[in-house]
C-alpha cells in the first residue's frame, strides 16, 4: 500500500458498494449491472490493489455523462464457435462486459468440454484483471485474463515515444474449497504509474530505474517521470511482455491499440474501444479436480514453509495477501485514502449520493 | 550475446545439423526423431540463443547413457477431447515430446475449430520455449508454451530455499507471409544463470541484483551467486510469474514441481518427468487471417518508426533480432563459443561422431 496508514480512514463495505451502485444508476445504468460493477470495482479496494479501485469512479462516471461510455449497452456475441467468440461490448462498462465476457467463456467450456477463448472489443477500462481469473477459478477452471491499459505511457525498447501501455494480465488457478485461489495479476512497469504519482505529492524522489523523462533518460524526479514514460520490468523482457499482452489483447477484433489508443482522462470526445482476451482451461480435462486440488496443495504446503529470508514471518502464495486483505476490510471497513474519501465525496454530491462517514 | 566475439567461431550450419544428429542416433535415437531434436536444438544456436543450444548436448547424451532419457519412447494420448489432451511423454527428448505436443494442439485445433491446450508429463528439458510457439504460428495460431525449469535455483518471495525454477514460457503471434512472428519468450530471473556462470569464468564482479548468496543476501561474487539463488525479475512479479508458469506446467498431469524436481545435471539416476502446457488459439476463429495480419503489419510498422533514445539505431519486435541472427547464421555458419566448441569435440569423440572444422 502506498498511503501512510494515517491518511486511511476505513468505510462500511455494504456502505460503499450502495453508494457507488447509487453514483452509477444516477447515470442511467440499470439496477442490476450497476450492482455488479460495484461489486467489481470495490473488489480491488478490499484486496488493497487501490490503483483499480473506486478512485476511477470519478472518470468512470465522467465519461457516462460525456456519452463516451454506454450506461445500458447492448453486448452481443459474434462468431460464435464451440470455443470461442468475440464479444462487442457495445461500449458499456469494462467491469460489466470483462464480467459477461468471462462468463461466456466459462458458458462454453462447460457445455463443450472444451478451452475456451473469448476476444472482446468496443469494451472499456476493465479495473484489475484478477477479478476475472477469480471467476474461472470459481468454476474449477484456470482462467486467463488479458487487456490493454488505458493510456500509453511506455516506449518500445530502444525507443522514447509513448505507443504502448503497461499492459496488465492475469492468470488464476483454483485451490481446494475455502483455500484462496493462485493468483498473479500484474502489468508490465517496474513499478506502478499510480506510486510515481504518490511520491509527486510527497515531495519525493524515485528511483532511477522506474521513469524516463520527455528525452528518454533516467530520471528520479516524479514531476518529470509522470511527463514521460514508465520503464518496462527487466527492460526488454517487459517490453516484449507488455506489447504481447497488448496484441492478445487487441489484434483478434476491431479494439484499438498503439497511436490510436484513446486516454481514459485526457479524451472525453470518443470511445475507447478497449479490447481484452479472456481464456479458461476447465481442470477436468485434464485430470480430476480432486487430484488437482491435492496437488496445488502439496506446493502451498513447502512454499509456506520454505526457509526464510532474515526478517520475513510469511511467505504467501500470489494473491493470499489480497484475499487476507479482502477478508479484513469486509470485517472491519474498506481502507481509503483521505484523498481518494475527499473525491468520493465530491462525486457523490454531483450523483445525489452522499458516502457513507468513515470511521 | 555474452561471449566475446574473439572466442567466437562459426561451423556450418548443414555439419552442425549432422554432428548433432550422429551423436544422438549412436545413442540409440531413431533417425527421424534426432533430424528433429537436432534442428530444435540448432535453432536455438542460429537465433543466438545458445544457452538453449548445443551446449546442451553433452547432457542429453550423458543422460540418454545413463538411460534416464529414452532414446525410443512410445510417446501416447490420454483423455483425448476436443481440444485438449494430455500427451505422455514416455521420458523421451524434451524436443521430440514437445513437438509432438505442439504438432496435437495444433491438429485438434484444426479439425474441431476449437482453442486447443496440451498438457505434458514424462518429458524432459525441451529447450528453447519459442520453438514450439513458432509452430503454432506457421500454422497460423498463436502459440502459447509453458515449462518448468530443470534445475531449481529460485526461491519463493521472502524466501531463501530453492524451490522453484526459473520457469520459461513464449508466446507467439503470426505476421503477414515473410514476415518473422511475434516471439515472446522468456524465463523469470534478472539476468539467466548463465550470465553469471560466463562472469565467474571472467573473474567479474555481477550487479547486486541478480543474485543471492546461500544466506539469501545479494551478492556481487559470481562464485556465491552459483552456490545460492537467482532473483526473480521485478521482485514479486518475478515471484508470481514463475511460480505459476511452474504450476501450469505440472498440476495438470503427474508432472514433478518443488522439491521433487530433479536435477538435470547432477541426478543421473532418476528420470526428470518434466511437464509442459502447450496452446494454441487458430486466428481464424475469431477474424479473417489477412485482417489479423493486416492490423499486425500497422503496429510492426509503428513500433518500427517509433522515436529512438539517443544511440539507438533500430527498433526490433520480440523475436526479430533471433530472425536476423539465424538468417546470418544459416548463411554465414553458427556461431559457437571456444569452450562449447572444446566441449562438443570431447561429446564427438565419445559417440564416434566429428565435429565440422570451424572456420
């Protein structure tokens, strides 16, 4: 987390789904997808992943009433296949269509027997990947989820011109019942744009191998950095990453991708026609999911009790820290920011909804 | 490339194909399947990959020996559906068994117009993962390839037991009719442990972030980051990313993962079971192959024309610097290091096979 524990106020899980649910049905979307995008959004803040979170509100509902995202959207299937078929979100929510697209995935491969991939466009930002692998993982399924970021802000390696975004994916894998599943869900910087934006309000520097400044050098100034580009994980590895993320995520439809991509923030005159991939692989294929379950957890059992590093108390499997997260802030609030609270709260006065007091 | 250009000589590309080929059929491997282990295993050489190429062949020959490779197995389909199968490997060449696997995936895909997923057991280190990608692209596919690693030489985060490899995967997508595929393929560490193997032969020093000593601290001594462990590119991202290449590559079938693996090198009695997940996606399930590649052609041409850094010449797309480098290799000889050399000549001598003359 990036915020100063002080600066985080905790709100009332069902308090804060009904409050963006409210936000969202002022603006026309329909009871029922409203819920489900709440759902999905406030997931991220219960996980602690706060990039992904309600602190897109704000834009989300911006670009409903600019027009530029269809509050009830008519998503329709095309090229339909045992396997496969290509969503047109007919550019409603990410959350809604990402959540429809998934579910159709997951619709084939159990009544086919078969891998399932489905190849969406005219789609939006979709909030974080993980949430969608966690529906295939629900179904006894490993589940693959990739998509295109929503602004460009890296460069091909060798190269100081913003004509990729740090592309996000993720692969989930299910555990035995009531155990989290495996989840790696990431994108392809070194660190993530939203902490260079945090140290720019904190007045503080950044490491040198996170930013390039306009001219495509190092820089450990935030201010620059945020000018610039953020640099790909292990240089050339997460250039080749995100620009294959970005193609599985775009070239099977009509989504855009490079030059063309449209800023979430800066362009509120066209769609974004954003594209995702979402694949499921049913554990039944291949092997009984008893056995598979035994099996995943055999490796949990010795990654949690590897010898540790000096100063380290746990070692988590991806996505055990979200879900104790998750499970803490159901309990005891949803962790926000004072910031994010102060946004909120604005959104809320232009949507007639009023947030819920945090405490 | 990390040997000096002054320790390079080149061997025709024909010869080296031989070579390569009467070591393994003196070794009992059938003529066909060596012609096809010998090209993948060349390939890597020609694309400069060489720490997947014939550097390997003294241990494959030293374990088909041994008879813990089967130089002719009886490599068998179970659970066939429709798009997915599990392909046991009956512990023969990782190369053959892989390409076998690649070669079902795409069949299946084919004939049932369905995403096809392989899963592999009983096989062994299969060599370059972009090889197998590259199959699915010729047949106009993108390709997905997994593996566990042969040695493991990472620990999970937080820790410092090696229980993990570093765990390769590619993903591969086709462009227009001569035009090199997209070709992403990649391990999980900072650096490969063989640039820290070439760095101790050098008596260099190593930045302190490839490695950690057997105590888990970073070190620079290329000497102690042998004994200890290599670190996962971006940290946790590294972590995660390896960890579930690992489990996608082995949960699905009995394949061996954790500290049940085994060790290429020094476990000479024990088969490896090596586990693989091999996929593929046909373009023409989800769009017309001349619109992928025409949408494919735009990016390349953008990513081509970008704005370069200072110094930088070209802009390559993952895996057209390998394209370059075999083109040059087939035309002008394989480059192979002194020492590689030195050691093939010893690997000839053993099995009755010589090794062409350098030039």
């Amino acid at each position: 987390m990036d915020q100063k524990e002080a600066n985080i106020k905790r709100i009332s899980y069902p308090a804060l789904l009904d409050f963006v649910c409210q936000v969202l049905t002022s603006l026309g979307v329909p009871e029922c997808e409203a819920e489900l995008v709440s759902e999905s959004l406030v997931d991220a803040d219960l996980k602690g992943v706060h990039s992904h979170g309600v602190v897109r509100l704000p834009i989300y509902a911006e670009r409903l009433r600019a027009g530029v995202i269809n509050a009830k959207p008519n998503i329709k299937r095309k090229r339909e296949q045992l396997g496969s078929c290509i969503v047109d979100g007919d550019n409603g929510l990410g959350h809604l269509v990402g959540h429809l697209a998934m579910e159709v995935a997951i619709d084939k491969a159990r009544a086919n027997s078969v891998p399932s991939f489905v190849a969406v466009e005219h789609s939006n930002h979709y909030g974080a990947a993980g949430y969608f692998v966690e529906q295939a993982t629900r179904a006894d399924m490993i589940g693959f989820s990739f998509t295109v970021g929503a602004i460009n802000h890296m460069a091909p390696w060798g190269g100081r011109e913003a004509l990729l975004g740090n592309n996000p994916f993720a692969i989930g894998l299910p555990r035995m019942q009531g155990q989290p599943p495996v989840i790696l869900d990431m994108a392809c910087s070194v660190a993530a744009r939203g902490k260079i934006i945090v140290a720019a309000r904190n007045g503080e520097r950044i490491p040198a191998d996170w930013a390039l400044d306009l001219q495509g050098r190092p820089t450990t100034d935030p201010i620059e950095a945020l000018k610039g580009l953020v640099q790909p994980v292990g240089g050339p590895k997460g250039y080749a990453l995100t620009l294959v993320v970005g193609l599985l995520s775009t070239m099977l439809t009509s989504a855009l991708f490079g030059s063309g991509l449209r800023h979430l923030y800066e362009d509120l005159e066209n769609e974004q026609n954003s594209g995702h991939l979402m694949g499921v692989l049913p554990i039944n294929l291949f092997t009984a999911p008893e056995a598979f379950s035994e099996r995943m957890s055999q490796v949990s059992y010795e990654i949690h009790n590897a010898e540790k590093a000096s100063g380290v108390e746990e070692i988590y499997l991806p996505g055990e820290r979200e879900h104790l997260s998750r499970e803490r802030a159901i309990r005891d609030g949803v962790p926000l920011g004072t910031g994010v609270i102060e946004d909120l709260k604005a959104c809320g006065r232009q949507h007639g909804a009023k947030l819920p007091i945090p405490y």
